[in-house]
C-alpha cells in the first residue's frame, strides 16, 4: 500500500525538479542523479496521474547518456 497520496508525490517531484533548477550545477553528479531517481520512482508509483519530467531530463541530458 502507497503510504503517499498522489498530492505528496507530486510535490516530491516538484521538489526534486526545484532542487536541480536551483542548485544542479552545484551538487554532485550522485545526488543530483538520486534526486531523478526519487522523481522516477514517485512518478512511477503515480500511475495514470504521472507527470511529464522531460525539464528534468533536459538539465541532466549530460549525466543520463
């Protein structure tokens, strides 16, 4: 059983999505690939109501390939 409701996990995605956009370029490559991994995961867990994270994707374009 999902021990968060969907609200929760969006704002997790949003918070990780925040995260990046603000402080990427500072962080290390590990947290900032966590940071996508949660997002992912919440994503994931969302289903139906999951959101696009294609901005996210964008600004990790070089750690993802």
């Amino acid at each position: 059983m999902n021990q968060f409701t969907n609200k929760e996990l969006k704002m997790i995605i949003d918070h990780c999505d925040r995260i990046e956009e603000e402080y990427g370029s500072i962080r290390s490559k590990s947290e900032r690939l966590l940071s996508f991994q949660i997002a992912q995961k919440a994503n994931n867990i969302l289903g139906d109501e999951s959101v696009d994270l294609e901005h996210m994707k964008i600004n990790l374009e070089e750690l993802l390939n």
